[in-house]
C-alpha cells in the first residue's frame, strides 16, 4: 500500500513540473512576445495565439488524462471525453478568430491608434 501512496506522489510531482514548465514557457512567450510570431500571420491569427492555444490545449489534457484517472478508462470513454472537448474547443476558437477578424476590420478604420 506505501508503494501505491509513494507512486501517486511522485506522479503528482511529475505533472506539477510538466504543467508548470508549459506555463512558465507561455508566460515567457506573452511577456517577450517574439516579432516573428506576433506580427505575422498563420489561418487568421498570429502564430503566437496558435501556440497559446496548443499549450493551453496540452494543459487541459494532461490535467484532465492525470486527474480524471483516464488512462485507466476504456478507450470508447477516453475518446468520448476527450474528442468531445477537442471539438468544442476548436470550434469556439474558430468562432472567436472570424467574429475577431470581423470586428477588427470594421473597428480599426475608426480607432486612431
């Protein structure tokens, strides 16, 4: 039984360190803000925001994988959770990015920057 306890923990440090260094490489990222990855463009945004949006993705299912203990669920309800999620995640960041776009060209000729 201290051998199940002694694991758990190890394995809560691990994930710790793994979400917690994508958070620090986002946080350096929206602080340092790389020219080449803001001021260009990549499917209607900059590739910065794409790497926001995957890093944020990867935290969301490990911490979900990890501690919704779905690794040892049956592959059928693995794939129903996650593919759920995955689909409405993209589609809000679809929708996000066109009403965004939208917004920004009809608001920008009116704001004096």
């Amino acid at each position: 039984m201290a051998h199940a306890h002694e694991s758990n923990v190890k394995r809560i440090w691990v994930v710790f360190g793994l979400l917690s260094l994508i958070t620090i490489v986002e946080v350096g990222f929206g602080i340092f803000k790389p020219e080449s990855l803001y001021l260009s463009s990549f499917l209607g945004t900059s590739p910065l925001n794409w790497l926001f949006i995957i890093l944020t993705l990867a935290k969301a299912y490990g911490i979900t994988w990890t501690f919704m203990h779905m690794e040892g669920e049956k592959k059928w309800f693995r794939r129903s959770v996650v593919w759920t999620a995955v689909f409405l995640i993209c589609y809000i960041v679809t929708l996000l990015l066109i009403e965004g776009g939208y917004l920004h060209s009809k608001l920008a000729p009116l704001v004096q920057w």
